[in-house]
C-alpha cells in the first residue's frame, strides 16, 4: 500500500514543479532565463532543464534569442486571444527585424479577425516617403496583400465563409472589384506562396505578403512588406517575395508546422 501511494504521488510532483515552472514565466512578460527559473521555482536547475526542454518541443514554451523562455504559442492560445496575439508578436518580431534591415521598407504582421486584416505589429521605414500603418488598425481582405494571402491559404470552408462576406469597394482603379477575378487570383497565390497588393489598396503603394501557418496548418497570420512603387519596382518584387516567404516558413516553424518531404518520384 505504502509502493502504491508513492507510485502516485511522485507524477502529481512532477506536474507541480511543472505548473510552477508555467507560473513564474506567466509573469514574466519578457521571458526569463534558465537560471532565473530555477531561482525563483526552487528547481534544481538540470531538472528545470529537463521540463523546459521538453516543453519548448511541444510547442508550449518558446526560447528567443537570448536564450529567455517564454510562454509558447500552444499555451497562449489555451488562453485568451489577447493572449495568443501578444506571444506571436514576439515569435515574429525578430523575423520582421530582419526583413525591416534587408529591405528597409515597412514591414507588417496581421492575423485575420471578423473576416478582416488586423495589424499586430508593424515596423516603420526611415525614409521620410514611406507607407505606414498603425497597430491595431483594420483592413479588408479582398484588396490587401496581407488579406489575400491568408484568403489563399485558408481552408475551402474557411475561405468561403470569408468571401460570402465581401462587399467589393473600388478603392483606387487597380482594385480587385468582383469575386471571380478575386477567385483567379487567390489560385494563382497559392501556387507562387505569395500575395502582391498592386496599388490596390493605395495608388501608388505596393505590397508583397505571405501566409505564416501554424502546427495543424492552418493560417494563424500573415507578413508583408509594403512601400512605394518608386521605390518597389516590379524587378524587386521577385528577391522581396523570396525573403518574405522564407521569413514566413521561419515564423511558421516556430508555431509548430512541419512542411511534409515531398513524394518520392518513380524511377
């Protein structure tokens, strides 16, 4: 009786230091390193190791690059919506850094919410002409890169509620204005894994986006990098969505996707 009592009670331990180790990084809000978890849970700092570890693997801590452990997307989307958004910010934020530095252009993330482009995060150019929008500000989907490439990427069921929605504005000439041509389009995006907003929401102003995916596939958000046309020639446009798309797989991999290997061929 007494094997069986300990046989039980050492898992319920486990969980313990576990809920411990989840306590202190929930107030952390800008992580904390191994050391200091193990400081302030009182757990041996090889075990906190252990738990932390495998936790990140899971997808429900997240490690910067400081080394900080953070609440992972998994956890915060356990949570509230507010939550979720605060823990993609930063999972993104070093990604949209380094697309800022390469391209020196604004560069966004936006998650879609009641069939709308919410911006989450956005990183301003330095050059005095430049395209800016504010966090917190809402577009549709039909005209912007951001929203056409989470429209492309979605699921069918998904994407149809999204398009029973849409009431086509010609905001400049260059406006998609009916469903089919939007249809052809979003086929289109899918197939090069990258969306273009041609002066569509703004004369003037071009914009190259890509989905970012999470760990069941399914869109969780969108990045882009938007400016003028004077300066976003249709030569750049290429090398911006090789960037673009690869710092969206990036973001994605930390949210858990794993691309599928690609069939083997027959010999």
């Amino acid at each position: 009786m007494i094997r069986a009592r300990e046989s039980k009670a050492a898992p319920v331990g486990v969980v313990s230091k576990v809920l411990r180790i989840l306590e202190v990084l929930d107030r952390a809000n800008s992580g904390l390193q191994l050391r200091q978890i193990a400081q302030q849970t009182g757990i041996h700092k090889s075990t906190a190791y252990r738990f932390l570890a495998h936790l990140e693997s899971e997808g429900y801590l997240f490690r910067d690059n400081t080394g900080a452990y953070l609440v992972g997307p998994k956890l915060a989307r356990l949570g509230s919506g507010i939550a979720y958004h605060a823990t993609l910010r930063t999972v993104s934020h070093p990604v949209l850094q380094e697309l800022w530095a390469l391209t020196r252009e604004t560069v966004n993330l936006a998650v879609l919410e009641n069939h709308q482009v919410l911006y989450l995060d956005v990183m301003e150019s330095t050059y005095t002409f430049r395209l800016v929008s504010q966090v917190g500000a809402r577009r549709p989907l039909y005209c912007t890169a951001l929203g056409k490439a989470m429209l492309a990427f979605m699921s069918e069921t998904e994407r149809e509620a999204a398009l029973a929605t849409t009431r086509f504005e010609r905001i400049t000439p260059h406006t998609v204005g009916d469903l089919p041509r939007l249809r052809r389009e979003l086929v289109k995006i899918r197939q090069q894994g990258f969306a273009l907003d041609d002066e569509e929401a703004a004369v003037g102003a071009r914009c190259v986006a890509a989905p970012i995916l999470d760990e069941s596939g399914k869109v969780a958000a969108a990045i882009s990098v938007s400016g003028p046309i004077a300066r976003i020639g249709r030569e750049k446009i290429p090398s911006f969505a090789v960037a673009i798309k690869d710092g969206a797989r990036v973001i994605s991999a930390r949210l858990g996707f794993s691309e599928a290997p690609a069939a083997a061929t027959a010999s």
